[in-house]
C-alpha cells in the first residue's frame, strides 16, 4: 500500500524534474562579446587573454552556466586599433544586443571601448588597463588589475636596497607607458634615486640606437623601459649590440611572456620585470613557510586546467587577467542576481572578491585597490620572484653581469 502510494509521488517528482529541465534547455544562452588583439601589435599579449576567457566561459558551463543559461562567447579581432575596437563594441552592444561584454587588451583600446559601454550602460571589468583611465567620470568602467601608477613600487625599492643611485626611463609615446614613466619618476624621488634621463619614443620604433645610446652617456644604474612585447624584444637585442648594460634592467610588458626568452635566449637572462600575476604563486610561500596560494582562490586547478585544455601554450599574467576578470564579472551577476546595469554596477562595487588572479576590490571610481603587483627575474631561463621580497624564494641575481658573462 506504501508503495502504491509512492510509485505515483515519484512520478510527479519525475514530472517535475523532467519540467525544470526541459525549461532550463529552452532558455536561451547569455551571450558575451568581446574583441582582442588577434593581430597587431598586441597579438602577442592578447592571445592568451582569449584563453582565459574561454576556460571561465567553458567552466562555468560545466557547473550550470548563469542565471541559468549557458553562456556564448563571441570575440573579435580588433587589429590591436582603438578605433576598431570601438566599432567592434558599438555593433556588439547596439546591433547584435548582446547580453554582457568582456574587456579587450591593452589601456588604449579600452580606453576607447570605454565611451561605448558608458553610452550604453553595461558594466565592464578591464581586465588590462592599468593606466588613469577611471577618473574621467565613468560610470561603468571597473579595473582588475593593481594601477599603473603602482608599477614602479617594487624595482625602485629593490634599485634602492642594492645601492643604486641613478635612474634612466624609456617608454613608448602611449598613455600606459607614459604612466609608467610618471609614476617611476614619482617612486625614484621618494626612495633618493635621481633620475638622470626620461624619454618617450613614437609607437612602431624599431631602431633604438640613439636613444640607447643616450641611455648609456647618463650613466644609470638602472634603466626600466616602459613598452610592449615587440620593443621590449627590440630594445634587448641592441642593448647587447651597444654594450649597454646597466646593473638593473627593468621591462614592464612584454617580457612576461615565455616568447620573450624564446625570442633572446640567454639574452634574456637577468632582465627583471613587472608582473600582476605568476604561476609560481602556486607553491610560493611567504617568508619560505606561509603558502600565498590562498589569496588567489583557486590558483592550482586554474594552472592544471589551462595546462590540460591548452598544451603548450604558456600559463601566464595574461591568461590569468581573462579568467580572473570572467570570475568577477560572473560573480557580480550572481549577487546581482540580473544583468540590470544599476543593480550589476552596485554589486561591483561592493565586492571584496578573491579569484585565482587574487583580490579584487575597487573604490568609487573603478579604481582597483586591492591587489598586489610582483617583480620577477629571468633567471636560468625560468621566471623568479623577486618582490614582494616576502614571497621570494630566492634573490635576484646581482648585479647583472656584462653582456659577454652571461
């Protein structure tokens, strides 16, 4: 009798079940646009950003979706161009109605981008502007990564600790480069550098002879480049054939990417450089006992995944810029609770979020103001940490030897 009872009851449950799915299936899919540099100058930088999108997009699929809808992710090339990248987002958002967009590479195009989303109110995580782009009244508008200005910290103090006295800045004529420049000056001043030569030179530069060769008459100690990859790699190779050769050498894009040693080989060895983000966070430990690996939630699986999804192609700060910006973009709409702009916009806001690219937290204006920047060095062909000094496992090598040494 208790079955017959129950034999029905678990039909309906069945019924009910079987409702809620085929519900959830017919729902259609959150669609997600986004351009990135495919090619261009930025290629480089803006391929593994791709691949970090499409790993959150793929896990989050895997764990339901959003809101309860799969999510499709439609990215477009755009030609590392500002202007194009803003026309790409004018017919994502305006024509195709998509349902929420992720940000492009680099300060320039999403700062371009940005007067686009802030016309039509949809809320964007920039996942690679560091430069002051969040102070021109944006609504919409939120920084991942730590600012620019914050860039200098850790080579100035280490400049500093070692002994070092002057300083030479070279950067490309852009707005990130020029904030590098800008706030190195700041950081120099404040730890007793004096900065003995800051010049700027034309986006596209390939022959940095003459200016290299100012660099070497200033008799700095310490040369930090404000670039990208292709100058970064450029600006390396003629240091080597002018015999220039400071006792620190600091790039601040460009030579994260595993491409960079590949493209110098031994020539890379001992070029320190800025970093948001490392896959050596994963075992690095402050102090040498304290794993940090807790304040970048999920780091391990993260690392392991993209190695399996993605063979051969490197894990680094960029891939890791593309799932963490994903995480908190996805994160906010759950709190939210909807795509409404108003409701999304106050839950960015109030976020204190820890995602396997660390902790994202930004004040009023979209600035992000609580995560750590890293100094690394190539050393023996692998990345080292350098700085935070807390979290290094080891110390620079120094000071960087001539160039026939190495």
């Amino acid at each position: 009798m208790n079955l017959a009872r129950s034999i029905p009851a678990a039909a309906g449950l069945a019924a009910v079940w079987l409702m809620w799915v085929t519900t959830a299936q017919a729902q259609p899919s959150l669609r997600i646009g986004a351009s990135l540099s495919q090619s261009g100058p930025y290629a480089e930088l803006g391929t593994p950003m791709r691949l970090g999108y499409q790993l959150c997009v793929k896990h989050a699929n895997e764990r339901g979706g959003l809101l309860g809808r799969r999510l499709d992710l439609t990215v477009e090339d755009d030609r590392s161009d500002p202007a194009v990248g803003a026309r790409i987002y004018e017919n994502l958002i305006g024509r195709q109605r998509v349902d929420a967009v992720f940000s492009p590479y680099s300060t320039p195009i999403t700062d371009a981008v940005g007067d686009v989303i802030e016309k039509h109110r949809m809320p964007m995580i920039a996942v690679s502007a560091s430069a002051s782009i969040f102070r021109k009244g944006r609504k919409f508008l939120f920084q991942l990564l730590s600012p620019a200005e914050t860039y200098a910290e850790g080579l100035t103090d280490l400049a500093a600790k070692r002994g070092l006295r002057t300083v030479a800045i070279i950067h490309e004529d852009t707005l990130f480069p020029k904030t590098i420049a800008r706030s190195t000056e700041d950081f120099a001043r404040k730890r007793g550098l004096e900065v003995v030569l800051s010049e700027a030179y034309p986006k596209g530069m390939t022959d940095f002879s003459t200016l290299l060769a100012k660099v070497r008459a200033s008799g700095a100690e310490v040369l930090v480049a404000g670039t990208y990859f292709e100058d970064s790699v450029a600006i390396t190779k003629q240091m080597r054939a002018l015999d220039v050769n400071p006792k620190m050498f600091v790039v601040t894009v460009g030579v994260v990417t595993e491409k960079f040693y590949e493209a110098l080989g031994r020539d890379a060895e001992f070029v320190y450089g800025t970093a948001q983000w490392e896959p050596a966070l994963v075992t690095a430990r402050a102090g040498g006992l304290v794993p940090v690996a807790p304040q970048y939630a999920g780091i391990r699986e993260f690392v392991d995944a993209h190695r399996t999804e993605y063979p051969g192609a490197p894990v680094n700060h960029f891939s890791a810029w593309g799932y963490g910006g994903c995480q908190v973009l996805l994160e906010a709409v759950r709190r939210a609770g909807s795509l409404n702009a108003a409701r999304l916009r106050e839950a960015i806001l109030g976020m204190d979020f820890t995602s396997v690219f660390g902790t994202f937290r930004v004040d009023g204006n979209g600035v992000q103001v609580g995560h750590k920047m890293l100094l690394f060095q190539w050393q023996a062909g692998q990345k080292a940490l350098v700085w935070p000094e807390e979290l290094a496992p080891r110390p620079p090598r120094f000071p960087t030897p001539p160039w026939s040494q190495r």
